[in-house]
C-alpha cells in the first residue's frame, strides 16, 4: 500500500513536471488557495476540455494532482484530455479518493477486518497503531433499525431501546473504534440514513487541504459501502457505491482502480407537470435507462431543464439515488446555481460557498445555461412533460407501471385473483392484494421537503375528509434524518400523519431495508392459513421479493403521498385515478384527486419550514450520540479485546486461515447450486430473521443463544460462523438442483444427498473437492452486501459462472477471492446442459490479461462441451488481489514482515 500525498506547491515546481506546470493559485474571501488547473492542462495539449462529460473532468483532475505517482497520471490525463472516446474500456484508472462513507452493515465487517490486520501486524513484530484509514471515513449507523412498534407515540422510544439490547454488542465494538481509530468518524444510532446525511451536511463538493500552504482545493470524491452512494452525485460530488472489500482497500490508501467507463449523457427537457413528483420521474427513468442498457457506464444529466426551477436540488438527489436500479455507476449532475442554493439552504457556510463557486468555474467543473454541453458516448434524451403518476412493481424497482396500471400488474402476479372482489371502496375486505405495510421510508424520498410535505399536506385533507387507514395496514414513518422531523414538526404536519397512523418510528433505513418488523400475529396468520398474496408498499428504492418482509411477495415503490393513499385504500387493487379511496362520513365518494396537495401550498411551507436553521441545529454535536450510546463501555486499547464467546463479534479466518487461491486451473469442479437471472445479494446473503430450523440457528442456539434471541443476519454481520452458514439461503432463492426445495438445500453428488447448502459445502471441502456456482444474468444485483462474497468464499467456492455481473458484487468476488466468469453472448448454463451431474475443468493460466477468454470443458454424463469464458478481471490489479486470495491478504503481504 502506498498512500499519495500531496507536495506543496514549491516542491511541485522544482520537479518541472507536468503536475508542477499545472499548479495554480486563487484567492477567494481573502484566502488564497492552491489548485491543479485543468484549463493549464488543456493548453499543455491543445485539447478543447469542454468536450469532456464533468465526471471525466473530475477523474482528470485526480489524475493530474497524482501524476507524481509513476507517470500513471500524468500518461492518462494527457490520453484522455486529448481522446476521451477511444480510452473507454481501455484505460485503467487508478482513483485516489478523498473520503469513505459506510454504514453499519458493511462498516462493521471492514472496521473488524481492520483490528485482525493489528493483531497480525503486531504477532508480526511491528506497530499495529499503523493500520489505520489513511483518508477519512465516516461510518452512519442506519441500518439496525427495526420497526417492532408503529403506529403510536410511544413507538420512537421503543424501537430505540430494542435496537440498543439487540446490538450492544456490535455498538460497542464500535465504540471501542470510534475511540481507538485514527480518521474515523463514527455518527451513532438515530441520527438517519448516511447518503441523506451525506447530502445535507457532510459532501464538501471542494476539498480544502489544510495541511498544504496554501491551502489546496481539489474535489469531493468518495467510495460508500452502501450501492446508493450515488445519491451524492446531485450535488457534484463524484461517488459510488463499492463493496465493504474495496471500500477497505482504499480506506488503508490504495486507489480504486476501475476501468475507463463510457459515459451516457441523459437529456433532460420540459417540466413536468403538477401531479408528478420527483418519485414518478425517477421510477420512469430507471425502467427507460435499463431498457437502453447503462450497467457499467457513467450517467451524466444534462439539457434544459436543469436550468427549470421545476427540477429542484433534492429532485436531483431522488434520480441520482436509483442509480443502482438503472445499473449505472454513477448519475452525476455538475455543479450550478442549483447546487449552490441547495447550500445555502443546508446551512454550509457562505464564505465555503464562494470558494467552491470560484473553483468550479476556474476548472471548467460549472454548469449553466450558456455552457457548452459536453460529447457524450450516448444520449437519451428524456422528456420531463411525459411522464405520468407511476409506482414500480410488483417484484422489481425497473418493473415501471403506470398508476393506473397497478391492479392489472397484480393480477399478472396473482392471477387467482381475478375470481374474488377487488374490495376497492371503505368495506373493503382483507385477501388478495392486501397492503400489509405502508412505510414512508428510505434516503430516496425522504430526503425531498417537497415529497415529504405532500405527503403530510395529504393526510391532513384526507382527515379532514374523515378517510382512515384501514386497520390490517401497518403505517410506520422512518425519515432519513433529523432534519425531516424538525420541519414537519415545524409546520404542523407530523400531527397530520400521525392522524392517519405515520407516527415517527426511527431514524433509518428500517424497512427499506428489510426491517420492517413483525406483523400483527392475527394479520400474519391470516396471511398463511388463506394463503394470500399480500403486498407492501413503500416510498423507497427496492421492492424485491419477500424484501420488505418474507410474507409480502407483490411490493411496489410510490412517492410518499401515495403510500398515504395505499393504506387508506389497503388493497393495490385499486385504480387510484379513476376509483374511491373511500366516503366521507354522509356517503359521498372521496377520490385521490380531490385529497391531492396543490404546489403552491407545498410550495409556501417549504419556503417557511426548511430553513436553514433545521439544518444547524440537527447537525450540531451528530457524532455524540444519545445517553445510550454515552453510557456504552469506553476505553480499550490499540488492539481490540476479543470476546471468545461472542456470537455478534468474532475475529475472522480470512488471514490466519486463507482460502486456498485459485491460481491452478480446476478439475472435476462439482457446481454447489445453479441458478437463474436477476439473483440479488439479498438471496445469496439474507438480511432477514434467523430461524431456529436452519445451519445459521442451530450454530447460535449450540452457543447458549435462546430461540427468541436470535435476532437477524443484518445484526450478526461480525460473526463469520453465522453468515457463511446463512449464504444462499434466502427464501426467494430458486436453486435448479433443488427446484421444489426445500429452500437454502442442495443436492450433494454424486450421492444424490440432499443437504443444507452449508453441509453440502463443507462435505465438498473435506473431500478437497472444487466447487462453482452456475448463474443467469445480472447476477448479484441489489445492495452491496460484502457478505454476498465473503460467505461465497467461505463455502469453498472458487468460481462463479454467470452470463453477466452486477457491478458491485462482481468487484466483491475478486477481493474475496472468488473468480467471475461469463459465459459467451447467446451461451446459458440451458444451452451447455450443465446439471447437478456435470464436472467441470477450467483452464487457468499463470498470467490472465483482464476480460480476456479462457478456455474450460463441462463433462455431463459421458459427453463433453467445450466451452469459451470471459474472465471478469477488469485490471492487472484485480488479477493481483485475486491471486492472493482476497484483498485483505493482498494488503497484508504489503506490510512489511507480515509473511
């Protein structure tokens, strides 16, 4: 590892290198600062650097402030200024980031890593107070909410006090890094979700480097351990989302290295009109970008209506969220008027506000009307005008259906339905169709005052209207920060959702995530003695199947306004635009249209309530925590005091105990599961509760853990005994060797044994018999889950053969040491035949170019296939990393005197 750090600028110039000849000063406020120009780089090469996408011109200034490091970026910032199109995926770029944003489900895990690294540097005889990140990290704690209690006052302080019994232990540990840890920040339990965070207070969108003289400006660039990282692109900061793996490697100062994207230039024109809001423009979006095919590529927003005041910052911010479910990178807007303003009002100081005004314009990062759009490799243009009220179902968030639609959508997932009522009016009945849950939830929404206040402005006319929300439905309300509360409660209109049920159960991702929380008992065993189909319905980013919570199978993503209405109508069969939501108390029909909030209201209380102050108050003193986490156990030491008989933290195998790496071809390899398209992390590593019935259950209850203790596997992330035992078991999870179950088993060959996939696994380890796993397309989407790839790696797998990889978990693959590999265009697992009987060999060479092709055979039943594979390596680094077993061992062989 060696970590880049910046000369002052006299040092710069005694080298007379292109660095030095780029280096600038300004001074704004009075302070001078110092930069590394992009307009002197132009000149340099006589490139027009107006052509560039602005995400390019971010990646070329990083380039250019490293160019010092090996002629690395003094060689690609001169290719790519001078022919940007013909680098794309040809150029490795090694990205010195700023900062790391984590939270709790995946920090956990990295920061655990971390402490093993000390403990071997210091078996080793050196300093374990070494290891530490070398940029700053900020880890939110938001994911470990669940939403037990809802639908009362007292719900706030009561999932508060179960979310602390349940992770004491976690939060400790925490504790102990937040206080034992160079450059981590650690915000604790209730403060909100990260990238809303991230947003409102934390993204700099100019870095000032104090240390130099004067000081040097360079932009906010980071990596989140969480896929919607992207969030932060709305405000020109450049980021994505990175498995918890990479997130490590570039804590400790390696560079995130990817390869050269295209960059898709997204068009947008008109406004949209009165009834849309931002949710319905990004549901429309995502479908329209998958269908064009952005995975793996830079998306940067562009066209007139950015200038629109239609199109507001938080706007932005709700497009840029959903990045993942559109597959690209990144969805970067550049900084502009917008931006600027969005700052003001999040309380960023104005002198920071003129000094980054003053630097995007010198560097060519500023956007406004009179600017020159910049050469795309693709445009799509996207009229704002056109879209209509829509929500996303049933089982994928690119799955756009039209409001109207929703019903018919249903029935093409429950057709049995179409026999029994619709039960769209006030007497209506529970059955098929019925909403279980309604949450106002996740950082996509919650994060937009003008989402939020509609969605209060709409309980209130719904109330006034005597409407209620019918009493099978669970409300729950889980904004993505403090700020949120403040101005609702401000402005009168949390009152107004608490009337309809949407009191504040927590701050955090709650059931966005998966932690919703449990039903009412009669609801739930009503649901499984009728069998139901029922559905959740939420404002958030993910509505996969049994996500939300293992009995709801038909879930749909709505603006926060219409989660009001669903669970007033408590059925989605229900056409909200042409049907009652119910009747006043007299009888007559009341209809959404006649409840539905009209702009200038929306306007006006935004305008009076989301004010700075919100802001300054909220964020003031965020890292201190409540009294909770001040009375946690404090103290420890530079190394960490494991707990033998822990069943939350545990020290892991990954470098005392290395997997085998695969760095010799594999003969006879037996496939631990075959799997279908679209299999997400959270059916490979399920966030869900433990089972007592399971491998995961009956480690934790051979420890002493009672069976109504045994929590979920989001909250059990530090014990690699639980995780790798719960890999591939989740519920919605089809395994072709098995295909009628039962779930998270597979068949052990060739005894023909049916077993749990962890028994299977560790019969084949004890046998040294090689394992794959055989997949569909767009393996491993949804959240970054680095235990998706760690438990993989854990159950003996060495390599995973798919027809394409989401781009997150195929990045985590490599650092665990898992091998990715596609099959070619047109090839499926169908078309080669492979079944639980087949053997494979796969010819790996001792040096492999990335993506290049490898050779292999699959031997079914006395016939062999040849067959061609895409090695999935991206760069000579990741073929490194996985020849060293992982990232973490890779690191570690680094450290001088640790092997």
């Amino acid at each position: 590892m060696r970590h880049i750090q910046s000369e002052n600028h006299s040092s710069a110039h005694a080298l007379g290198s292109l660095r030095a000849r780029c280096y600038r000063q300004f001074s704004s406020d009075n302070r001078q600062f110092g930069y590394y120009s992009l307009s002197a780089l132009a000149d340099e090469t006589g490139a027009p650097l107006q052509s560039l996408p602005y995400a390019i011109r971010i990646i070329l200034e990083n380039l250019l402030r490293h160019a010092d490091r090996d002629d690395v970026g003094e060689t690609l910032s001169k290719q790519i200024l001078t022919n940007y199109p013909d680098r794309v995926g040809r150029d490795t770029v090694p990205l010195m980031l700023a900062r790391i944003m984590a939270q709790d489900v995946s920090g956990i895990p990295a920061l655990i890593d971390l402490a093993t690294m000390r403990d071997v540097v210091a078996q080793s005889g050196g300093d374990p107070a070494t290891i530490n990140p070398r940029i700053p990290v900020d880890l939110i704690v938001d994911h470990s909410l669940e939403v037990d209690h809802a639908g009362s006052n007292a719900a706030l302080d009561l999932n508060v006090a179960l979310e602390y019994s349940r992770n004491r232990e976690r939060y400790t540990f925490l504790k102990w890094a937040q206080e034992n840890v160079d450059n981590l920040s650690i915000v604790p339990p209730g403060a909100g979700i990260l990238h809303q965070i991230n947003l409102e207070h934390m993204a700099r969108v100019v870095f000032i480097d104090d240390s130099q003289n004067p000081p040097l400006t360079y932009p906010d660039t980071l990596a989140g351990t969480d896929s919607h990282t992207a969030m932060i692109n709305a405000i020109g900061v450049l980021g994505w989302g990175v498995g918890g793996i990479e997130a490590e490697a570039a804590m400790l100062g390696e560079p995130l290295s990817f390869i050269l994207p295209p960059t898709v230039g997204v068009r947008l024109i008109n406004a949209p009109s009165a009834a849309v809001t931002a949710a319905d423009i990004v549901l429309t979006l995502t479908r329209r970008l998958r269908q064009a095919g952005v995975v793996e590529s830079f998306v940067e927003f562009t066209g007139p209506a950015l200038d629109s005041p239609a199109l507001t910052l938080e706007d932005r911010a709700t497009l840029s969220n959903m990045s993942p479910e559109y597959g690209s990178t990144c969805a970067f807007f550049p900084v502009d008027a917008v931006t600027l303003d969005y700052l003001r009002r999040s309380g960023r100081d104005a002198a920071t506000i003129a000094m980054i005004e003053q630097y995007c314009k010198l560097q060519g990062l500023w956007r406004d009307a009179h600017t020159p759009e910049p050469v795309y490799s693709t445009i799509i243009e996207f009229d704002l005008a056109l879209v209509r009220p829509s929500g996303a179902g049933p089982r994928r968030p690119h799955d756009h259906v039209a409001l109207a639609d929703i019903p018919e959508s249903f029935l093409s997932v429950c057709p049995t339905a179409a026999s029994t009522p619709s039960s769209t009016t006030a007497n209506a009945q529970f059955g098929h169709g019925a909403v279980i849950l309604a949450a106002i939830t996740s950082c996509t929404n919650t994060s937009n005052p003008a989402a939020m206040i509609a969605a209060g402005l709409l309980a209130r006319n719904a109330h006034a209207k005597g409407l209620r929300t019918k009493e099978w439905v669970k409300t729950s309300f889980t904004p993505g920060s403090k700020v949120v509360s403040s101005y609702l409660q401000s402005s009168g209109l949390q009152t107004h959702l608490d009337d309809m049920g949407f009191h504040l159960v927590g701050f955090g991702c709650a059931s966005c995530g998966g932690g919703s929380g449990p039903l009412r008992p009669d609801i739930q065993t009503l649901i499984e003695d009728k069998q139901f189909m029922v559905s959740a319905v939420l404002s958030g980013n993910r509505n996969f199947e049994g996500r939300i919570h293992p009995l709801a199978r038909a879930n749909y993503l709505v603006s926060p306004a219409l989660v009001v209405a669903y669970a007033i109508a408590g059925t989605v069969r229900i056409d909200l635009t042409r049907e009652p939501l119910g009747t006043t108390q007299n009888g007559t029909p009341v209809f959404l249209s006649d409840i539905w909030p009209d702009n200038t209201e929306i306007r006006e209380v935004a305008q009076h309530h989301v004010t700075p102050a919100h802001f300054e108050s909220q964020y003031a003193g965020i890292s201190t925590g409540d009294a909770r986490w001040q009375a946690l156990p404090s103290g420890g030491t530079t190394l960490y005091d494991w707990d033998t008989n822990s069943t939350y933290i545990r020290r892991p195998p990954y470098v005392d105990d290395r997997p085998p790496a695969t760095e010799r071809s594999l003969r006879n390899a037996v496939p631990l599961l075959i799997l279908g398209d679209s299999v997400t992390t959270d059916n490979i590593s399920p966030a869900d509760a433990i089972r007592p019935d399971t491998p995961a259950g009956d480690y934790l209850l051979s420890c002493g853990v009672s069976p109504a203790a045994l929590h979920t596997f989001i909250a059990r992330r530090g014990n690699h005994e639980v995780m790798m035992r719960g890999t591939f078991t989740g519920g919605r999870l089809l395994n072709e060797l098995l295909p009628n179950g039962p779930a998270g088993c597979t068949v052990i060959q060739p005894e023909r044994q049916i077993a749990s996939i962890y028994d299977a696994a560790m019969h084949y380890l004890s046998h040294h018999i090689p394992v794959v796993v055989v997949a569909g397309r767009e393996y491993g989407t949804g959240s970054s889950r680095d235990w998706a790839a760690k438990g993989t790696r854990l159950l003996g797998v060495q390599a995973v053969l798919a027809e394409s990889f989401e781009r997150i978990h195929r990045s985590n693959l490599v650092n665990t040491g898992v091998l990715p590999l596609q099959f070619e265009q047109g090839v499926t697992r169908h078309t080669l035949g492979i079944t639980g009987d087949s053997r494979l060999n796969i010819d790996i060479p001792d040096h492999m170019e990335p993506l290049s092709w490898i050779n292999g055979q699959i031997h079914t039943k006395g016939e062999v296939k040849q067959i061609r594979l895409q090695v999935r390596l991206s760069t000579t680094h990741e073929e490194a990393v996985w020849r060293k077993g992982g990232i973490l061992p890779a690191m570690l062989d680094q450290k001088s005197g640790t092997r």
